[in-house]
C-alpha cells in the first residue's frame, strides 16, 4: 500500500477574545466579541494546517483549548490523512459523545488537517476535494437593533451590492416584527431577499401565530421560530407556514440533521462546520441535503463554508461575518454581494499575527 509521507508533528492551541467593531444584539442578550480558539497543526514537512472555534462563552474558552490540546497525543505522528483520523477519533470518543466540546474538539483538528492536507499540495480545499471555485450569494447581517437601526444597517449592506439581508427578530408583538422587515426592504430595496431569525426565542404555538402574519411579508425564510432540537415543535411550525423555515446552526453532527429530516422540521437548512463535524461532516451534510434536494446555506465560517458550499449541490446562501476579519490574513472577499475565492490557499483561514498576539488571553 502506498505510504503517506507527510506526518502530524505538533498541535499548537491558542486563546483568543476578539472584540466586535459592532456589538451584535440577539433576542438572547448582547455578543460583544467572540471568543476564539485558534488551533494550527505541523506536519514534519513543514506545512502548518489552521482552524478556528467559537465558543460563544468565555467560559467556555480555556475549557475547550485544553481539549483540543489533550487530543494531540492521539493524532501524533500519524499520517496526514483528515477522513480516517475523524473516523479513529470518532470511535475514541463514542463512550463520552462527541456532542459540545468535544464535537468543537474534534472539529477543529478535523478543519486543521484538512487545511493543512489542501496546502501540501498548494490548492485551496475546494480544488483539493475535486470541485471547483465557484461566486455563492451572500447575504449580510442585522442584529436586534430596532427599525431604525435595522434600516439603517440593511441599507449599508444594500450598499455593498449584497443582495440577501438577514436581521434578529422576535419583538415584543409581532406588529414590531412586520415594522422592522419593511423598514430593511424599504431601505435596501425591493430586489433584496430578507431573511428573518428568531433565534430560538418562541413557542411552536407563538411561531404558528406570527407565521401567519409574516407569511405576507415575502420572506426568503425564517430562521429558528423555536428551540432547535426541537424538531416536532419545528414541524408543526414548518407544515402550517407558508414561508420556508430555515435551521441547522445548532445540530451537533449528521445525526442531528437527519433526526430534523425525519422530522420534516424544515424546508432549508444551515449546518454550522463546527458543529457538523467540521469539514468531514460538511460533507456527509452536503451528501444528505441532496438525497432530499434541500437548499444547504452556512452559519458563520465564511472562508471555509465558501469553499465548502461550492462542493454541496444543493448550494443556497452564504452568510456572510466579519467578526473574526481582525485575526484573520486574507478574510473572505465579497464582490459585488458574491463569494471571491481568487486566491485562496487551504480553507482560507491563516493568522494575522500581530493581531493575534493583542488578543491572546
Ligand atoms: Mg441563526
């Protein structure tokens, strides 16, 4: 059998708390920064492979960089090969589970071995796994900031030639809603796509409700009426909607996934490529969105869902962040509100150092 050369040789994790230029307002509280653990993995030729976490809690920070560390010994002078070392870790871990912090775990080192697999042969990932680079539209976003506010921040991205606006709802009344999404549509103008998300925050029975308003509203989608593990409440919400509802964020691993699809939970979905399993489950969530033909959009991880999206057939949306822009090199590139991969090495995600070095913690 062919000997892979190339070796892991070290795991080397750092902390990072990146402030927001703009803090973000949800219907669950105020983000501020985001705090990050920065993980880059070196093979004994000398390629060093990058990934990035959000623990969206500092608490939860030191916790999960120890982690991370304490996974060195097992992928230590084994071969540069991501699919079978997610495969060996996966079974490591199948006593504990490989939900939470430890699903972060092993997503990080599964986004650094494929980033450093893409740039030992000098490609980006989407080149690497066989696709080619493709413009994804993306669409900005607008935090909980009022009708003022959300115009007024809809229409910057309007601006930029973005042509899908997505904003944080979930209002006192549903009258507060219906205020804010005409507000953006008035300002960024009738050919953009508004998206809508409620980030958890209703019951099925509310959602029902205010879906029945909104339904007039000629939403691209609505985002998390409701808790999102709860696909039954999801259902319900989804059969008696006429706007899509959109999830996916919050699923740990394809089990999720397909437990939502079972469900019928929802028509499009937004799988988070840390929570799925990172680049390996990507693409076992790419594989499962075509079987049944749903629209696959991201959440957050610009630079790598960029890519990723332009392997999954059932391609939709890119949601498109800037948090972490500060920390990173060569951030993600939007032209004319479309992906611009021109360029990019791996997954597209490598340090700007001295940045780096202001935020450790
Ligand atoms: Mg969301």
């Amino acid at each position: 059998m062919h000997e892979l050369k190339s070796k892991i040789r070290a795991v080397q994790v750092r902390s990072v708390r990146v402030p927001m230029a703009h803090p973000h307002q949800t219907a669950g509280g105020t983000v501020s920064e985001s705090p990050l653990v920065l993980t880059d993995i070196t093979t004994d030729d000398g390629v060093v492979g990058h990934s990035v976490v959000f623990t969206y809690t500092p608490a939860a920070l030191k916790p999960t960089a120890e982690l991370i560390r304490n996974l060195e010994p097992l992928i230590l002078g084994e071969p540069l090969a991501p699919a079978e070392l997610e495969q060996r870790l996966a079974r490591r871990f199948r006593l504990l589970g490989t939900q939470g912090l430890v699903g972060i775990a092993l997503s990080a080192i599964d986004m650094a071995l494929w980033d450093a697999l893409a740039r030992s042969h000098g490609v980006p990932l989407v080149n690497l796994l066989g696709g080619v680079a493709k413009p994804i539209p993306a669409y900005g976003a607008v935090g909980y900031d009022g009708v003022k506010g959300s115009a007024e921040v809809a229409q910057q991205w309007a601006k930029q030639g973005f042509t899908g606006i997505k904003a944080k709802i979930g209002y006192a009344t549903v009258e507060e809603d219906v205020a804010v999404i005409r507000a953006m549509r008035k300002a960024a103008g009738d050919s953009v796509a508004i998206m809508v998300d409620y980030n958890q925050c209703l019951s099925p029975v509310e959602a029902v409700q205010r879906l029945r308003v909104l339904d007039d509203e000629g939403l691209t989608w609505v985002e998390e009426p409701t808790l999102a593990h709860d696909y039954a409440g999801h259902a319900r919400v989804a059969r008696e909607a006429a706007t899509p509802i959109q999830c996916g964020e919050n699923w740990w691993g394809t089990l999720d996934m397909q437990h939502a699809i079972d469900a019928e939970a929802c028509d499009y979905m937004m799988p988070d490529v840390m929570k799925i399993g990172g680049v390996t489950g990507w693409l076992r969530a790419a594989a499962l969105a075509q079987t049944k033909g749903i629209r696959l959009s991201n959440h957050l991880w610009p630079e790598i869902s960029a890519q990723l999206l332009c392997l999954t057939p059932t391609a939709h949306w890119l949601e498109y962040a800037d948090w972490w822009n500060p920390i990173m090199n060569e951030p993600l590139e939007i032209r004319k509100g479309l992906t611009n991969l021109e360029g990019a090495t791996g997954t597209g995600v490598a340090w700007n150092e001295s940045a780096v070095e202001r935020f450790l913690t």
